[in-house]
C-alpha cells in the first residue's frame, strides 16, 4: 500500500472484471497537463439514477462542463439506467433538479434532446447488441454458453487460490455455425470480449498508465485464464463497459474526465476500443475526495449529498460549484472565489496528481464571500435569500402581528432586505440569520436592567443625557432616514459637557476630549440595549434604518420609561446642551422637523 501522500491512501474499490488488469496511476504527468484541446471539446456526465448527486459526481460533471465551455464544445447529460434494479424512483428528476440548480445545463441529453440521441442507456439495448454482435463476427467476441454454476465454481477455486478473476475460454473454440445455432435457439448465453493483450493509455494527468500485459495466466499451473470482461449479460442488456464505450463512440466524444476509481477499468475500455477500429477519446483521471484521515469520502454519507448543502446547510450554487472547482484543480488567480461564468473562462487541466483532502471550513469561506456578491450585486439570487428568510421568520413570528406593530405598511421582504445589506457579514444560512436578529421581529424586547459600560473609575454619564441624544436621533425627518445621516449625527452629537459638570460636582474632572469619548462609548452602549436588548447585529445607524423610524421612536421611549428611575431626581442640576435648546448638531435637518 503506498503512503497517504502517495497516488491513493488505501486501495480504491475495483469491480471484478478491472481487476485482473488494474493499473497503478504512472509517477509522472505529461508535460501538457495544463494544455487545452486545440478545438472544441465534447464531454459529458453519465450519472446513474440509482443514488444522488453528491460533491464528488458534482465536481466530475463540473470539470466536464468547464473543459466544453473553456473550448466552444459540448457538455452532454447521459443517464446510465441499464441497471433497472437498483434504480432508485425519482432519481433521475432529482439529477436533472441538482444539475441545474448548480447552473450546469447541458448542451444535449434528456429533456433538451440532440442529434445522438436517445440518451438513456435502457433505451438504446438494440444498439449495443448490434455493436456486440459485430464484434461476434470479426472475432473479437464470442458466445459463452457456461451456466451459471459452472463460472461460479471457477470464480471461487480461483479466489481460494489467491488468484485475480478469469475466465477459461472453454467456449472460446465454439464454431460460428454451433454458436448461432445455438442462440437462435434460444439458449442462454452471455458474450465476452476476446482480449489478447489490455494496452497503456495517456492519461491527460498522471501520464502513460496501465501495464501492457496479455490477457491469459495459468490457472494452478496447468490450464489458462483469460480475463475476457462480459460484454452483453445473460438478460440481453449491455454491462457499464460496452454501454460507456460504444455511448461515447457514437456520441462522439473527445474526452472524459473521471475520478481515478475508473482508471483500472480503462484498459479493458481501450481493449474495446480496439476492437471496434475506434479512436479513443482523451483520458482525464481526477483525484479521490479523503478526509482529514485519509478516509475516502462515502458517496453513502448524507452530508455530501447535495440536499444537505441545499437544505440543510443553505450553501447557495455558487458557493458549491466554486468549492467543487478547487477539489484537485489550481489556478494562477489572485483570489480562490470564483463565480461558474469565471471558471468557465480560466479553467484547464491543470489538475493535481494524489488524493484531495476536503475542508469544509472552505466552504464556510466562500460561502461568505459569495454572499457578499450576491448582496451587493442583488438580482434574482439576493431575491431568494430574502426569500428564505422571510420564510423562516413567517414559521415563528405570525405576519399580522408583524404588520401591525413592526411593518407598518412595509411587506416582510422590503423589511428584510436592508436587514440582510446591514449584517451582511453574519449570514450564513437562513434559519442562522434569522434566529440571529430575532430581535427586529420582536415587538416586545426582553431587555436586562440597564448598567452603565463605562469603568466605574470613570465619571458617570447621566442618564438624562444619553435620553436627551437618543430622542435627538429620532428627531430626524423621513426624508432624511437613511445610513448616513444617522452616522454623522452619532458622530457629531458631542455630550461631553454634561459629564464635566457631572463629575465637577463629585469632585472627580475630566478633561473635554476624555469627556467626549467616553460619551459616545456610552451612547453607543445605550442605543444597543435600547434597539436591540443589546443583542449582536448591525451597527447601530444601520439598525435605524432597518427598524424605521415609527419603531426606532418606539423603542427609545420604551428604553426612557425602563431608566427613568436612574435621572436625578427633582431639584437636582440638569446638564446643558438638551433639545430642545441646542440643535446645531443636527445642522440643516433641525430645520426640516
């Protein structure tokens, strides 16, 4: 077993008829790895309808799809259902859902149609029995009339032995005559392909790969096996391997990019190639998806099944596509986010050798990263966003309620949207966001008893003061509600005097600029537990515009009424600079009131 860092941490799984000539990938990628095709390349996905698109299947179709678009091709969509049994109902929908929800549409396929169509395998049997009993009648396959007990009993003898699979050719000397007789007849048989020799292959990535080796090997010193793979199955429909070949044959396609798990199986499909006189297409093997330990990713586990990064995880198209592009593919980029119209114009074959350990904490990452896209370029993307959370916010906050105390003539959508701009930075997914700023769908805030954040070395900033420059905010016209104005009037608002004279009178003086700033630490922290209960969220002029200014007003009140008990009592000295007094802090809006 070669290392972790090696071509594979532990031995892939191989079907029964790849292993008698399994290859290894070859030390060396060829010198034009990173080379595009010098015309338009034709590939496609063949997915089978008896599981679900995962992030590794969604990486193999999406470096398919970029090599078309990169070159002017085509990207085909083919359904590999010729094994009935294991089809899973609703699956092949469920394919086509995933697909284009990841924004790779296919040029030909189901659905859409083409010129090489059908493009289902379960129906395009007669074709592959034609190409099989060409190969009858040149002699590179034959009838294999062998029960099933009697191959049965050879698989076992030879895997007791220690010895990889095959096959005797005992019905490999069986006359054409006899062998057409025979099946007219109706007798059950299945055919095998005559191989001499399994041939190398350029591996577009790891370079000259396979073993060149014959076909035939004793059998415990005495008889010969040969590894002739089955080509048509005893029911009459095709195996993976006939189908697959003569499919990307007659659909003339260039090249197939596919995880290395397929690598052993490809010099039987070169063997078939040469049969048939074919050219080839061009072979890319991209690397097997691990864990931090080595571990192959499952195709099994639910968490890299799509519907969980849709559904469960809220991960948004682009982010998953721009995930899947870096699973084994570098780029000379400065930045790793990438939208699929980006990829499609930089992508190559410069894919890495060995196997690639996900991190899904890059996904956290773009996730974030395309989000802020989204936000700041809107559209039908941040639409949905809004969407889904206004959706969640419905299941636990009843909308009349919200109309009524909170909206106040706005919809729920033109109510979130400013909320997702303004904490853009926090969102991760729908319920997250909303279980976040759960407070801006709350008409009554739960708030804890007011304390003051400023050093108890400090003077205290009165109470009074910190009303008198909230209600001051709130003085802003509608005209004039917006982020900015809010900004520069926190900003400008200079409460400084009133701590001076506050702290004149116990006896403990502060300088005016000290004075100022701890004001404004001070007022910050009180705007917060006023507007939110001090929960995390937007800035604080951000949450004004969020809220409005009927709620904001309200708010303030609500949060006046909770401290009252906290401003000196009758008699006491009021500090200077209260409204309605002083306004030239809010400069040309105190005239628009």
């Amino acid at each position: 077993m070669r290392s972790p860092q090696g071509i594979f941490a532990r031995r892939s799984w191989t079907c029964m008829q790849c292993r008698p000539f399994s290859s290894s990938p070859a030390a060396r990628a060829p010198n034009s790895k990173n080379k595009l095709p010098n015309g338009p390349a034709r590939t496609r996905f063949a997915p089978s309808p008896t599981g679900y698109l995962h992030l590794g299947s969604l990486r193999t179709a999406l470096f398919n799809y970029l090599l078309a678009k990169r070159t002017g091709g085509q990207f085909l969509l083919r359904i590999e259902d010729t094994d009935q049994k294991r089809t899973i109902p609703g699956a092949e929908q469920r394919l086509y859902d995933d697909l284009q929800w990841a924004g790779l549409n296919w040029d030909e396929g189901p659905i859409i149609g083409g010129p090489y169509g059908p493009y289902r395998q379960s129906e395009r049997t007669a074709l592959y029995q034609s190409h099989a009993n060409e190969l009858i009648s040149n002699g590179h396959a034959y009838r294999c009339f062998c029960s099933a007990e009697r191959l049965d009993s050879i698989a076992r003898h030879r895997s007791q032995a220690g010895l990889p699979p095959g096959y005797d050719r005992k019905c490999g000397d069986i006359s054409a005559e006899e062998s057409e007789d025979r099946a007219a007849k109706g007798e059950a048989h299945i055919i095998r392909l005559k191989v001499d020799e399994y041939p190398m292959f350029n591996d577009l990535v790891y370079g000259k790969s396979g073993q060149n080796r014959p076909s035939n090997s004793k059998l415990d010193f005495i008889d010969r096996v040969y590894s002739d793979p089955v080509l048509i199955k005893s029911d009459g429909h095709p195996t993976y391997h006939l189908a697959n070949v003569v499919d990307d044959h007659c659909m003339k396609i260039t090249h197939v990019i596919r995880g290395t798990e397929w690598m052993a199986s490809t010099p039987m499909h070169m063997a078939l190639y040469n049969a048939f006189k074919w050219t080839p297409p061009s072979f890319a093997h991209v690397p097997l998806l691990v864990d931090r330990s080595g571990q192959k990713l499952s195709k099994r586990n639910a968490d890299i099944d799509l519907s969980s990064f849709k559904d469960k995880q809220g991960i948004f198209p682009a982010t998953l596509v721009n995930f899947a592009s870096l699973l084994g593919w570098s780029h000379s980029e400065k930045s790793d986010v990438l939208d699929l119209k980006e990829l499609e114009k930089i992508f190559n074959l410069k894919i890495t050798r060995g196997n690639t350990v996900v991190s899904f904490e890059k996904l956290q990452f773009l996730q974030k990263a395309h989000i802020q896209r989204l936000v700041q370029s809107g559209g039908p993307e941040f639409d949905e966003m809004v969407k889904k959370v206004s959706s969640v916010v419905e299941e636990s906050h009843p909308l009349d309620k919200l109309s009524a105390t909170i909206l106040k003539g706005r919809t729920l959508s033109e109510y979130i949207a400013p909320l997702i701009r303004a904490d853009v930075n926090s969102y991760t997914d729908a319920k997250e966001f909303a279980q976040r700023n759960s407070v801006f769908f709350t008409p009554k805030l739960d708030r804890a008893p007011y304390k003051q954040v400023s050093p108890q070395s400090s003077p205290e900033v009165p109470m009074q003061a910190l009303h008198t420059a909230a209600a001051a905010l709130t003085l802003v016209p509608p005209v004039a509600w917006n982020i900015e104005t809010h900004r520069d009037n926190i900003n400008s608002y200079d409460g400084a005097e009133s701590i001076i004279i506050s702290a004149s009178e116990s006896d403990t003086p502060v300088d005016s600029k000290s004075a100022g700033k701890l004001f404004k630490k001070e007022l910050y922290h009180y705007l917060r537990w006023a507007l939110s209960a001090s929960a995390p969220g937007p800035g604080i002029s951000e949450t004004m515009v969020v809220l409005g200014r009927d709620e904001t007003l309200r708010r303030v009140q609500d949060a006046k009424a909770l401290t009252q008990s906290l401003v000196p009592s009758a008699g006491q000295r009021v500090p200077k600079g209260t409204l309605p007094e002083d306004q030239s802090w809010m400069g040309s809006l105190a005239t628009k009131r």
